[in-house]
C-alpha cells in the first residue's frame, strides 16, 4: 500500500493534471495564482503548496485540504524511497526552479563558517601567544 502511495506521489508530482481530485478541486486557484508556472515537474503543485503555505493568500478551502493531504502522502512516499546519494540530491537541486535560491543560501552559509573560522581562529591565536608570553 505504501508503495502503491509513493508511485501516486511522485507521478502527482510531475504534473497536478495526473491527479484529478487535485486538479478539479484546485483549478480556480491554479489559474488565479499559479497561471504563469510552466506545468510539469511537480512546478504547479509546488505553486499551491507555497500559496497554501503563505499566510496573506488563501487556497479554497477543499483545494487546501487537498494540498495539505498530498503533501503529507508525498512525505511517506519520501520516507519509502529517500534520495540516497549525493548525486540524486545535486540533480534534484540542479533541476529545481529555486536553485538559485538554494545555492545562494548554501555559499551564504559557507561564507559565513569561513569568516568565523577566520575571525576566531586568529583570536584563538592571540590567546594562546599571551599564554606562552607569561
């Protein structure tokens, strides 16, 4: 059953139209908010999941149910099949319309440890300096 579930996810994933009960509970709200996304690739559904999640929109109420139940169905589908290797997750990124997003994060984040490491490091050199100077 559980295998039968992530299959549906994942095709629901590519595309919101391979899902109808989503597709038909949610195609007002589709085309008010997500009219310019290119469908395919789980595109459109990402769309209705980042409106349900923004607090100044709102989803039709069945639309919003819906959304909320396939993403919970999605997260058991990657619980059963979890990226295992680095190049999954580097393609996966790569692939994602928010990889710009993504990587400017990650190289924030990196520069971030790289200045601490700078900056402390040093003060942890001077610190020792006045030790052995005593």
């Amino acid at each position: 059953c559980k295998i039968v579930l992530a299959v549906h996810a994942e095709s629901q994933n590519r595309d919101v139209q391979a899902d109808h009960m989503l597709y038909n509970a949610c195609s007002l709200d589709l085309v008010k908010f997500c009219r310019d996304v290119s469908p395919g690739d789980g595109r459109k559904f990402s769309c209705l999941v980042a409106i349900s999640k923004d607090k100044n929109f709102a989803l039709e109420p069945k639309c919003d149910e819906i959304v909320k139940d396939r993403v919970v169905m999605y997260n058991v589908a990657l619980k059963i099949h979890p990226m295992e290797q680095a190049v999954q997750l580097y393609h996966a990124v790569m692939a994602s319309e928010e990889r710009n997003q993504i990587l400017s994060a990650a190289i924030f984040f990196l520069g971030i440890v790289f200045l601490f490491g700078l900056l402390f490091g040093r003060v942890t050199k001077r610190v020792n300096r006045e030790i052995k100077n005593k």
